[in-house]
C-alpha cells in the first residue's frame, strides 16, 4: 500500500504542498480541527501566528499518533487563519517549517483560508487533516 504526491503540469508546484495526493490504503482518520492549546486548554502563543501554527501542527502530530498514523500519513488537510495576509501567511508557514522538532510538517493536498475568527477568543489558527493508513 503507498501514497503518491502528484504535480501535475499545468499547476503550480510549492514546497510544503501537494497538488494531488493519491493512496490506495485502506483506513481513513479524521482528525478534528487542532488549535494552539496544550493539554490544560490553556492557549499557546497569544498573539504569536507562528507559535499558534507550530503547537497546532505538534497536536495534530499528537492526534495522528494516538489513531495509530504519523504526520507523512496525512493527505489532506485544512489550515484556517485569522486574518490571513502576507504576515500572517508568512509567519504560519514558518510555523509549519519547524512543528515536528525542527523540522516541517510534511506536504499533502492542503486549503489554507483566511477566516474572521475562530471558535475560542485568541486563536489565530486551526488545523484539521486526514490521514490514510493501511
């Protein structure tokens, strides 16, 4: 069983995503939307879009462990900012490039869209995903 990350020609190809991505696994996880809160709900970064998205995506590697998956199992997902400009772009990108350790979340066939606000006063991002899994 294998994933397949697809480009096609004819689209834009950006590090860190994934035009297309193709598995023929067979059990699928969805995970919730992640914000930037640890485990005592107390929010992580106020303020701080870089900080919010590198918890984010750490809870997201976190959820993904507890169904059994890991964060290159992931092959889809749905990034939502507050606010979303260049700044704020920039910065939850960067955020992204060291979530895992250091280290960037792994590409897969992502949305990034810009909202007004979320669900809890002083998210600044959330994330939610699946994965496929054999």
């Amino acid at each position: 069983m294998s994933t397949e990350h697809i480009q096609p020609e004819g689209l834009f190809d950006l590090p860190g995503f994934s035009q297309v991505v193709k598995s023929d696994r067979s059990t699928s996880i969805h995970i919730a939307g992640q914000g930037a809160f640890d485990k005592d709900m107390q929010l992580i970064g106020a303020g701080d879009y870089q900080a919010q998205a590198t918890q984010a995506f750490n809870n997201l590697a976190i959820a993904l462990e507890a169904a059994g998956a890991k964060p290159e199992d992931v092959v889809s997902s749905v990034m939502y900012v507050v606010d979303l400009n260049s700044d704020s772009t920039a910065a939850f990108i960067a955020g992204m490039g060291q979530a895992l350790n250091g280290k960037g979340f792994p590409n897969n066939a992502s949305s990034l869209i810009g909202v007004q606000s979320l669900a809890m006063e002083g998210m600044l991002v959330e994330i939610s995903a699946v994965a496929m899994i054999d």
